[in-house]
C-alpha cells in the first residue's frame, strides 16, 4: 500500500512540474527549474523532467541556465542519450557574445561526463582556449583536465596540452595559476612524461605570476615550484628570495605551500652561507602564527610542524612556549602539540617542560594522560640532566593511583632503567607495590622485565614471578615471552631456589603452548641450560645494548618524501600518497634535492633480481632461469619489498654473513624467526645490530623483549642461525619445514581494476600439490561474496583442483587467505610467456580477469631424481644443440648448501664431482609434464659465480 | 583535488551535495541498490545522484553519528579522505580521493562559509534550504573541477545575485571579467562617495597562561587590523604603525616622530599576514604596507606579538581544600593600566568540582553567582579603573565520592575589554592617494580606534 502510494505521489508532482516547465512564463519555468533542483538534493528521481528540462535551456536568463546545466550534470550519465540533444546549444553557447556565458558553457560541458559528448566538446574548446576574454580561457584552462579524466587520449591526439603549455605565458595570472593546476594534474597520472617542463624561463613566469594572482591560484603555483629542483644553489636562493614574501600570507594554506618550497630547496644550499641562516629564521614566525589559526588548520600545520622539526631542528628550538596546550583546545590539536613539545624538549627548556606535562598528567581525557605521561618518560630518556626529576614526578603519579596512570609510568620506568642501568633501582620497590593493579599486557610485560632483569635486589622475585604464571595461559604472548625470559634469568641468578619455577616455565613454553615464537624461545633456553648453563648466562644475561633518546622518528627516507609534501594530506596521515592514493595518480615518489650527506639514500632498492624467467619459444625452459631463479632470488635479501638499502657498515657486515647463511631454514617460517633471534640477541655480535640498526622504538630493544617482527629487517635471521645449526636440527622437528622456494606475494588485481576486489598472490608446492595462495581483500565499502575462479588454457594444464573454497562474505576492509590446491590436468596451450597464467575471478559484483606468472619451480616433480646411469647414460646421449649455458652470480653458497637448497625445491643431486677445486654437481628435475631437465653446476670454491649448463633431450630450439 | 562537498544538518541528513569528481563513492554497486529497494524511501535513489550517497553515507555513520567525539578533523574511510568544519550544528564536508593540498581544503571551507555568510547571513539549516539554488550557483563558480577559483565576495556579488542580472551591456559584462579574473579582484573600478571616510580599528586579544604562583607561563597578543573603506576610485594606501624595525630605522633616518618614540614607544612584532591586497614583495624589502583596499569592511592585517605586553589584569587564586567535603577559595583582581581608563564586561570565571553540592559566596564589588550547569562561579563586574583591586571569596561544600579520579582543577578563566591595544601597538598613519580624482589625502575623514580583549586569559590554581 505504501509503495502505490509513494509512486502515486511521485507521478502527480513529476506531471505537475512537466506542465509547469513548458509553461510560457520564466519566472513560473523558473520556479518550476528550481523545485526539479530541490527534489534532486533531496534524493528524489527526477530523471523522468529530462527532456523539458533541456528545453528551457535556451534562454538568454543566466539564472535559469544556470539551473538546467546544474540538472544536466547530475543526470547526463543516467541518460546518454538524450544528453546529446543539449549538445547544440553548448556549442551555440560557447559563440555566445556574453564571455560569462561562453565560460559557463564550456565549464559545464566537461562535467557532463558522457563519451558521445565529448567529441563535440573538442572544437568549442579549442576556440574558449584562445578566447580573448581571461575569465573563459582559465575556465577553459580546467576544462582541458577534465576531458583528459575522460579521455585521456583524446586531450593528447588533439593537441590539448600544448595549448596549456602556452597558457602558461599567458598575460593573465589566473589563466596561469589555472594552467599550472590542470597541468599538474595531468603529469600527474603520466608519472614519466615531461609534461610540466620546468626549466628558468617558465619558474620566472611562474614566479612572476606569483605576485599577482588570488590566494589559490598561489597555491597552485607553489605546490607546482615545489617540484621543479633548481639547477645550482644561486638559482635556489634566487627562488627562495623570492617565495619568503609569501610567508606573510593571511592564508595557511599559502603559508605553507610557500614554507615547502623553501625546505625543499634550502638542501641545496650551502649550510655556511649567511643566507641559509636568514632563511632559518625566517620561517619560525609563520609557522608560529600557524597555531592562531582555525583548530582544523591548527591541526594540520602541527602535523606538518611534525615533520619539520624532525628534519631541521633548529627552526623552532626556540618556541617552545607556543606549544603548551591550552585548557580548551580540542583533543587532536592537544595530542600533537604533545608530540611536538617532546621533540623540542632539551636541556635549556626541560624545566618548563616537565611542570606542564605534570599539568597534563591530571586532566580527563585517557588518551592524552597516557600521552603526557610516556612523555614524561621520554624527557628522561632524552635530557640526562632532567632523568632523576622525572623519574620522582612519575613517583609522585604513580602514588595517585589511577589505573592507567601507573601502568602507563611503569612502562616508561622500564625504559629509563634501560638507559640509565644501575641509578634508580630503589624506586624498584614502590613499583612492585602496585603490582595486582596492572591489567594490561604492556604494563604487566614491563614489571616483569623489572622484576627478571632485578631479582638479585628483589627478595621476593621468585613469588612475584610465579604470581605471573597462574594464569600463564591466559596472558597475551607479549607477557608470556617476557614471564619465559623473566624466570630464565632469575633461574640464573639464583639457581638454587628456582629450580622448580624454571621447569614448569620451560614446560609451560614448550609443551602447552601452540605458539610457535614462546616453543621455540623454550627449547633454545632449555638447550641451552641443559648443554653449558656458563655459555646460558653469557647469552641471557649479556649486557644489553643502549637504547637511542630520539623515539618514534620516522624513517629518514620516509621524512624526506613527506617534507616534499607539506602542506598535503600526506603530511597529515605521515603516509606516502601510494599508501591512501589509488591508481597511478600519488605512485611517483618525491624527493629532496641531492647535497652533501643526503640523497643517496633515497634511491629506491634495486629489485632482486629479474623475478620473472625469461620467455621461452618452447615447452622447455631454457637457460639457467630454473636454477638461477632459486639460487638467487632466494638468496639476495628481499630488498624488492620496501627494506631500507643498506646505511650503515655494521648492516653490510651482516649481509655477507648471510650469504652464507642458512637462511633457507630459516625463512619459510617468517614468523617464528623473531622469538629465536630475541634469545640470542645478547649475543654481542647482534646485540650490535640491534644497536646499530634499529633507531625505532627502546621498548623492543630490549634483549628478548618482543620486537615487532615487522621492525626487523630479514637480515637479522643470519647471524642468529649462523653459528648454531644443531640448535636449528633440533628446532626442525617443531616448526621448521624445510620448503621449496616461494616467491612473496605480488599484486595480481589492483583494487582499481577490481571495483575493490584487491588480489595479491604466489605460488608455491606443498607436500607435492601445486598451490595458488592469495589475499583478497575488499578496499570497496559493500560485502563481497559467491567468489569463484578459473583459468585459461596455459601452457603446462594448470587449473585449479576444486572451487576457491571462501566460506564467509568478505566485508569492507576486511582481507581473507586462500589456498587453492592446483593439479596439471587442464587444456593445454602454448603461453607466451611460457609461465604465463590468465585467470578470472567472479565475485557477486563483476567478473574480472588478470594474469599473472607461476614460477617454474612449482612445476619439479617430487620424483624427479634420476637414477645415476640412466643420468649418465642421457647426459651423453642429449645432442650439444640442446644444451644452454649460465652463469649465477653473487651466490655466496658452498656447493653441499646449494644443492641441499636446490633439493628442496625437487632439483635433485645426482652425482658430485671435485675438479682442480672445482665442484661439479649433476642434477637432475622433472617437470610436471613428464619432461627431465639435466643440469651440470660448477662452483669454484670461494667464488661467487656459479656455471649452469642445461639440456634435455627436446631440443632447445 | 576536492571530489565533492557536501552539507548536512546536525541529523545527519544531506542538504547540499555536489559532486565534481567521479571517484569519491563510486563503489555504490548494483547489489547495493538492489538490497536498498527494499526501503521504500530510497527507492528513487536509483540513479547517479543518489550514488554517490555512499560517501555521503560513510561520513555521516563515521563521523556525524559517531559516539565517540572527534578526534581527528581529517578522517580516512575507504580510502576516502573526509575533510569536515562545523558551523553551529552544521557541517560542512569536503571529500577526496586524492593527495589535496589539506590546508587549502579547510581554508576553502572556511571562505565557504564566509561567502555564504555575506550572501544570507547565519548558517542554519533553514538558511540553507531556502538559499539552495544560491549555494548551487556560488559552487559553481568558486570550486571548478574540485579547484577554487576567485572567492571574493566584492567580486561574487557583480554577478551571482539572487535578482538576476538585467541588461547587462558589453562594457559590464568585460567589467565583471576583469574583475573576476584581475589583479585587483577584491574592488571594482568607478566606485564614487561624497565623502571619503575610513575606520580603522585595532582589534587585539590578549593571550595568558599564569602558574598559581604569579609566572607568566605564556603570553601573547594576537591583533588584527581592521578596515572600513569609503573612498572614490582606485585609491593608493599607505598605513604605517609603530614597527621597531621601521622606527628604528627611520629613527637613523633624522624622522622626528621615529626619533621620539624610538626605544620603548615602538613594539616588536613577532609576524604578520595581510589580506591579499597588500604587496607582499614590497612588505619584505621595505617593511612598508601599501595597498588598493577593497570597499567596505574587510581585515587588512593580523599580527602577533609576545613582548613587552601589558597585561590588563593579575587574578591571584587561593584555593584551600578543608577535609574532603569542603573547599574554600579566594581570589583577587588587579587590574593593571592608567587609572583615567575603564575596562568593561569583566567576567571571571572560578571552575567547582563536579560534586559540589552547595556554594556560598561573598564579593565587593559585581555580581557572582554559583551556575550548577557550567560547574563554575561566575562574577561579573560591569566596570572597573585602572590600578584597583576586588576580591570574591567562596566557600564549596562537597559530596563525598569515593571516585578515585581526582579533580582535574580547570584553570580560573577571565573575559574583558580595555580601550587600548595591550600589545602597544600605535597607527602612526594611514595615507591615502587617489591621483585621478580630485581629493587629497586631507580631504579624507580618518577614524582610529583601539579595543583590547581577552583572549584564552588563565591562571592555573
């Protein structure tokens, strides 16, 4: 009933507008126009008024122009068809004597996002491109960036960008800012083309344009300055002279595209120069005024203010003052000016500093008291001078015995004793009194880290620990590694009463746990105890390196991206664009201009090695892609992903070591590498690393406290597993397969090309059974579900051996694991590359195709080891046509490594040879197709090129 | 750049929503309007427009109807980035896919909300329905493609009226262009008065945080200059004011007023910004001001000082807790400037635990009374001469709570207003020069006037 009466409704009134949009009077056409407008903002369809609505549109009343084009831009996508009829009179309206007129059509006709119409667009917009008046060329000027939104290649073929270019020069500064803006955006999403050519003569245009144009044409142009890197230094000062005017902008945003283009251009110039230290002090005073603004600006210029203390603090080290917060300011602005005052902390201020964070430490809001109280214990840290009038304020909180307050003090108590060991321990007891109040994991793990690290000054160590084990499995992993180490080092230092706890902590670790980093932290500590308890305490209880003053820095590569991007969303979120950008737009990563000591390292890793084998004219894989492709992928650290190049010696220290290393063992298992490495980082070798590399956090340098895994770098894994293979022998039994080669996920179906459906994946053989591993994910903001899969005929018969088993609907944001098993049984086709997989997947939204490219190694069977006459029988008999050569380089294996490593993937090792100091290996694979492949290795002790020679009996033709 | 704007009510409910870029909430699928037929009232929504209400609806869920209050201005939802102002109970949005310019965004919203003030007055909801069609237009013209464009309201008003524009002739219709899209954008040529009059007035707040023991944690002045023009044709300014670094160097200069008040008469000035009129190159090599204001009121300047300032008044707090049910406080007013001056509206403003349960009160001079709602006492006191002093005492009586959070004791706030600039700040002239008309800068009646208020003025106790 209410549905009848809805529509009933609907049609009366839509019938009422359609007489009064053909009425013969404007002002009721216009009324009428208007009512169609309001039902539209409301959600009303009125899509049905479409054909009386383009009528009215010729009319020589702006007003009611204005309205109809408002209509067609919402409602020309819903109806392509009928668009077109508007299309005349865009085109009549574009000749139009009046220039508002003329602007306005050809402003709208670039919203009417219709691919009929935008060839009739071409023409009226290459005329308002070169229209005399300015006000329809800058018009004009954006209208070109949102055909190329369209169609790209249609604002390419028609010569669009050139016309902008000269824009460029045009005598109207608007006209230049707007220009600057549409080419922005078009270079934009063509990461690689020189279309925005900066060279001097267009930054003095630009810089001339500067002067003269309205607050946001400014901030087109700087953000666009901001990109160009002058050629010298004297074309940088010369820049930077003349952008400071800018500073004193009434408007924020041009403040700080202004103060952008100055940080980013002042690396280039020479620190002694008198100018540098002008242009140093220049800059505090707006960023000062900043925190006058609006609390929404406020919040973003402190983000920003974030970033550029962090690069240059000298700037602001005198304003400390201007950062206290005030009682009413809202909790984001709060929270970072927070941040901000703890990177500013020094010796001269610290006074000041810690009576208001005492302030801060009794307000209301949780999340700010916490704040304020970690920081107090970051001053600690950071200020020697102030640690002992820090650690007595957090005293004195901890007596107020709110809750959170004393965790959060406990917590960052456990950091100064890091710092500072052997200076405050009698405060030891007052924290142990608050003992039964801690509920949260990182409060409990820290008191136990104290009470461990302590239990020859506390009497009562051994009760207070066990009190802890009780509920052992009831406590998060974090506490549980923490009470493990806590009881192995009080185990050490008095052993005589503690024997009892120390077993049922082992057996609790290694027997009732199903967590695989406490396993195997137990079985190393239980090793190690049982084997040569002297060597147990020189491991657990060696000195522990210093933890760095300066906490959650960010990555130095990371900072100088974001300092090329003040100003913007990135600089807020502290993310790269690619990281919240889809698409191509934001995937180009900036950086500052090269000087002494920076740039460097910027550049982005190298990727690892070609991951991709090859193409191949036949079935047979030639060259040494098979071999070479596990030797040396597996080998060279992952660097393709995001780790940071190498910055210091001590890390290449510890690349060579892997090389050699068994990293094979040790990284199918990613996630149990951690706990392992925890137990032995006191070992002074990598308690080094710790020191040298890790500058991050002090709460996970600590030796065996639960470090992040995703903080440590994989390299960490060699010196660990170097030295201690028979720990890793009996480590194997529990949780360390030792697996074929798998390469790490890759991006298969971008969330763009997905409508959200975003697909990452490998392959990998396990147990003999080929699997396709993916993530989906859902980036869209509707559930997705009935997902199915399947492949296109290919080169080997893959296809998948049952449905893509997901279970539940996928819901926004949400990402789910698939494993689907995979046999050799589909059609066969010749791919090219031969690896080459198309496959398409259905989802209850769209049905979208990708390929993507199996490594051959899934393809070795497990039977393929030869029998060693039938080898050498064939090895003779495979004419030497078929045979292919290649060399691997920069493998640092011995040969008995490389080939348990190879034998892992199912390359078997048939016979070895040792010639003049030369390892002959002879290996032998099948492929899943029944094919043998032949492979001689030669390794020449301590060399790292190793010789590949490859045949099989079909020729490699 | 920026993909859409929308307006809502404090409901929740869409008023305004214009969306320039295709990719903020275009994932609104099929399924997705399939399941929602199922409610009779988005039954019409299947069409683009109303597609886009995913956005829309994502913000209002995340951030409208959140339990939580705000804790970041700039939200991410799906890869969606919501930039979000709130005007009284209206909120403005503006959403992006993209890596915008953030600060650009809310500068943009807030000259948003500064157009549509100077065309209809308050923002409220009723405001907005009924200037809808105004809304579309102004969008239209101030946001192309997500970038703004010229958003002076001086320019807007030639040709955005809701009266529409009648007749226009050739000369007006370039008239409006070059204006819209010139150098001098913020005033229109020919403007004509019988009599050519300015106001100035400098308007400062005055900034203070004080510890209970009388140090000055934190002060600062922040002022604004602001002014009202009533001048014929396209007249060249000039202001000048009692800089240190401009004094100072006149004062070498043989400047008789600069030598005079060289030293303590000239102030330090931490930063200023002007309104876009000011030649900002001309600011930065000679430190002077000149400019072609625009018509009317507008802000030419903003300042901020910390030196030297004077601090109309001293709250001296004393704040004794007896037993756990009692507090007894007792506080003191100086005020600090030439006794011939009078400071108005003074309001002082002593924050009570939030289990109180009775006040007495007893102060000289003004009213005070205990407000329940606001958990403070507020004394007001309409007058007050320079260099006296007024005291209030109080007595709280307090129910016992065995709520172990202590009292987080807000600071004693204070509000007044002085008739000087408590940043000493002094306009030492403002010429005017118009060559093509026939008056001189004396002919042009000129008013200065100085108001100092409090700012955030607070003393800890």
């Amino acid at each position: 009933v209410l549905f009848v009466k809805f529509f009933t409704m609907n049609s009366i009134f839509i019938f009422e507008l359609k007489a009064e949009l053909n009425s013969d009077k404007k002002e009721k056409k216009k009324e009428a126009v208007k009512k169609v407008i309001a039902s539209m903002t409301v959600g009303k369809d009125v899509s049905a008024l479409f054909p009386d609505v383009v009528n009215c549109m010729q009319t020589d009343n702006l007003e009611l122009k204005k309205l109809v084009y408002l209509y067609l831009m919402n409602y020309a996508k819903s109806q392509p068809d009928m668009a077109i009829m508007a299309v005349n009179t865009f085109v009549k309206d574009c000749e139009d004597p009046n220039p508002l007129i003329r602007a306005l059509a050809v402003r709208t006709m670039g919203c009417i996002r219709v691919d009929k119409i935008t060839e009739y667009l071409c023409e009226p917009l290459r005329k308002c491109l070169k229209d005399e008046d300015p006000y329809v060329r800058k018009t004009a000027a954006v209208c070109v960036a949102k055909l190329h939104d369209i169609n790209a290649q249609l604002v390419e073929d028609q010569g669009f960008l050139d016309t902008l270019k000269d824009l460029i020069s045009d005598s109207n500064p608007m006209v230049v800012a707007n220009a600057v803006a549409a080419l922005s955006e078009i270079a934009e999403s063509h990461p690689n083309s020189n279309l925005l050519d900066l060279n001097p003569q267009t930054i003095n245009k630009l810089l001339t344009a500067l002067n003269e144009c309205t607050e946001w044409g400014q901030i087109f142009i700087l953000d666009c300055l901001a990109n160009y890197t002058p050629r010298d230094d004297r074309e940088s000062q010369s820049i930077c002279e003349r952008v400071t005017p800018r500073l004193s902008h009434a408007n924020s945003a041009v403040v700080l595209s202004a103060v952008k283009v100055l940080m980013k251009f002042m690396e280039m110039l020479p620190k002694d120069l008198d100018y540098y230290g002008t242009l140093l002090k220049k800059l505090a005073p707006p960023l000062v005024t900043l925190l006058s603004a609006e609390p929404e600006l406020q919040y973003v210029a402190l983000r920003n203010i974030n970033l550029i203390v962090q690069r240059r603090p000298e700037i602001l080290k005198h304003e400390m003052k201007v950062f206290f917060v005030k009682y009413n300011d809202p909790i984001y602005v709060k929270l970072e000016k927070l941040d901000i005052m703890i990177r500013l902390a020094s010796q001269a201020n610290i006074a000041q500093v810690l009576a208001e964070l005492k302030e801060y430490a009794t307000e209301v809001d949780v999340d700010f008291v916490r704040k304020a109280v970690r920081a107090i214990g970051r001053c600690a840290i950071k200020v020697e001078q102030s640690a002992e009038r820090c650690v007595s304020t957090l005293l004195d909180l901890i007596q107020t015995k709110v809750n959170y307050v004393v965790q959060e003090a406990i917590v960052v108590i456990k950091d100064i004793f890091r710092k500072y060991p052997n200076k405050y321990e009698s405060v030891i007891a007052t924290l142990c009194e608050n003992l039964d109040s801690l509920d949260e994991p990182e409060a409990r793990a820290a008191m136990i880290w104290i009470v461990g690290e302590y239990a020859e000054r506390i009497d009562n160590a051994d009760e207070l620990l066990e009190s802890f084990l009780e509920g052992f499995h009831d406590e998060s992993t974090q506490v549980q590694l923490q009470l493990l180490t806590g009881i192995v080092k009080l185990f050490l230092k008095k052993p005589t009463e503690t024997q009892e706890l120390v077993q049922q902590v082992l057996s609790l670790a290694t027997q009732d746990s199903d967590n695989p980093d406490l396993r195997d932290r137990g079985y190393i500590y239980w090793r190690l105890l049982s084997t040569d308890p002297v060597a147990a305490k020189e491991v657990v209880l060696a000195e522990k390196p210093l933890i760095s003053e300066e906490t959650d820095l960010i990555e130095p590569t990371l900072l100088e991206e974001l300092i090329c991007h003040i100003g913007t969303l990135a600089s807020v979120y502290h993310k790269p664009p690619s990281a919240f950008v889809e698409g191509s737009r934001g995937v180009q990563h900036k950086r500052l201009p090269g000087s002494a000591g920076s740039g460097e390292s910027v550049e982005s890793p190298e990727p690892a090695s070609a991951a991709v084998p090859e193409a191949s004219p036949s079935i047979i894989p030639s060259q040494g892609d098979l071999l070479g492709d596990l030797l040396n992928l597996d080998l060279t650290p992952p660097t393709s992903t995001a780790a940071p190049p190498p910055t210091s010696g001590l890390q290449m220290g510890a690349m060579d070591l892997l090389g050699g290393g068994l990293d094979s063992l040790v990284r199918p298992s990613s996630h149990s590498c951690p706990g392992i490495l925890h137990c032995f980082s006191p070992i002074p070798l990598s308690s080094y690393f710790l020191g040298g590399d890790l500058g991050g956090n002090p709460v996970s340098m600590g030796a065996g406290f639960g470090a992040p895994a995703s903080a440590m770098p994989p390299s960490f894994s060699a010196p660990a597993s170097g030295g201690l293979d028979d720990l890793f022998d009996l480590g194997g039994g529990v949780g360390m397969p030792t697996g074929a080669y798998t390469p790490p996920k890759t991006m298969w179906l971008p969330a763009m090309k997905g409508k959200g459906l975003e697909i990452s994946g490998t392959f990998a053989r396990r147990s003999g059974v080929i699997q396709m591993e993916m993530t989906l994910t859902n980036k869209a903001m509707s559930v997705m579900t009935d997902f199915a899969i399947q492949f296109n005929r290919n080169s080997f018969g893959l296809a998948p051996a049952g449905p893509l088993q997901v279970l539940t609907p996928l819901s926004p944001n949400q990402s789910i694991e698939v494993s689907l098993p995979l046999n050799t049984l589909g059609p066969i086709m010749k791919m090219d590359p031969l690896n080459n997989l198309q496959v398409a997947v259905k989802n209850n939204i769209d049905v979208f195709y990708f390929s993507c490219q199996y490594p051959m190694s899934v393809l070795f069977s497990e039977d393929g080891k030869m029998e060693s006459k039938v080898f050498l029988v064939t090895w003779k008999d495979i004419p030497n046509d078929n045979e292919t050569q290649c060399q691997i380089k920069d493998c640092h294996l011995n040969s008995d490594a490389a080939s348990n490593k190879l034998q892992g993937s199912n390359v078997f090792t048939i016979a070895k040879r040792t010639v003049e100091g030369q390892d002959m290996l002879y290996q032998s694979l099948k492929l899943t197709n029944g094919i043998w492949v032949l492979a001689e290795l030669k390794v020449q002790t301590g060399s790292p090129v190793f010789t590949v020679s490859i045949s099989t009996k079909v020729p490699v033709s | 750049m920026i993909g859409g704007l929308f307006i809502y009510n404090h409901k929740g409910e869409v008023l305004i929503s214009r969306v320039y870029r295709d990719d903020i909430g275009y994932v609104a699928q099929r399924s997705f309007m399939v399941t929602s037929c199922i409610k009779p009232a988005t039954l019409f929504n299947v069409n683009l427009f109303v597609c886009r209400r995913n956005a829309v609806d994502a913000f209002r869920v995340n951030v409208i109807h959140a339990r939580q209050q705000v804790r970041s201005p700039v939200t991410n939802i799906a890869r969606t980035s919501f930039f979000h102002v709130k005007r009284s109970n209206i909120w403005l949005a503006a959403v992006t896919k993209q890596n915008v310019n953030a600060a650009m965004v809310f500068e943009f919203l807030y000259k948003m909300c500064d157009v549509m003030t100077a065309y209809f007055g308050k923002i409220s909801e009723e405001n907005i329905k009924n200037n809808f069609v105004l809304i579309y237009e102004l969008l239209d013209e101030i946001l192309d493609f997500g970038y703004p464009q010229n958003s002076e309201t001086g320019a807007l008003k030639t040709f955005i009226t809701q009266q529409g524009i009648k007749g226009q002739t050739k000369e007006e219709q370039s008239q409006i262009t070059s204006q819209v899209t010139g150098q001098i954008g913020w005033r229109r040529e020919g403007i004509k008065y019988r009599r050519n009059e300015l106001f100035l007035d400098v308007l400062e707040s005055v900034n203070l945080l004080m510890s209970p023991q009388g140090q000055v944690l934190s002060a600062h002045v922040s002022g604004r200059v602001v002014m009202k023009s009533y001048l014929s044709g396209m007249p060249e300014c000039k202001f000048g004011m009692n800089d240190k670094i401009v004094i100072d160097k006149q004062g070498k200069g043989g400047d008789l007023y600069a030598f005079c008040c060289s030293g303590k008469q000239s102030i330090a000035i931490d930063d200023c910004t002007f309104h876009q009129c000011v030649r900002l190159s001309k600011f930065d090599s000679e430190r002077s001001i000149s400019f072609i204001p625009p018509d009317g009121e507008y802000e030419l300047m903003r300042y901020r000082t910390t030196k030297d300032i004077i601090l109309p008044f001293r709250v001296i707090p004393l704040v004794r807790e007896v037993g756990r049910t009692k507090l007894e406080v007792k506080v003191v007013i100086k005020s600090n400037f030439k006794p011939s001056l009078l400071a108005q509206k003074i309001e002082v403003r002593i924050p009570t635990p939030l289990n109180t349960s009775g006040v007495q009160v007893i102060c000289m001079k003004g009213k005070a009374k205990y407000k329940a709602s606001e958990n403070a006492i507020v004394w007001k006191i309409k007058r007050m001469a320079g260099m006296k002093e007024s005291q209030i005492s109080a007595e709280i009586e307090l129910l016992p709570t065995n709520d172990k959070k202590k009292w987080a004791r807000p600071p004693i706030s204070m509000n007044f207003e002085v008739p000087f600039a408590p940043s000493g700040l002094k306009v030492r002239y403002l010429k005017v020069f118009e060559s093509k008309l026939n008056y001189s800068d004396h002919d042009v009646i000129k008013w200065v006037r100085y108001i100092g208020r409090s700012g955030i003025y607070e003393t800890r106790c």
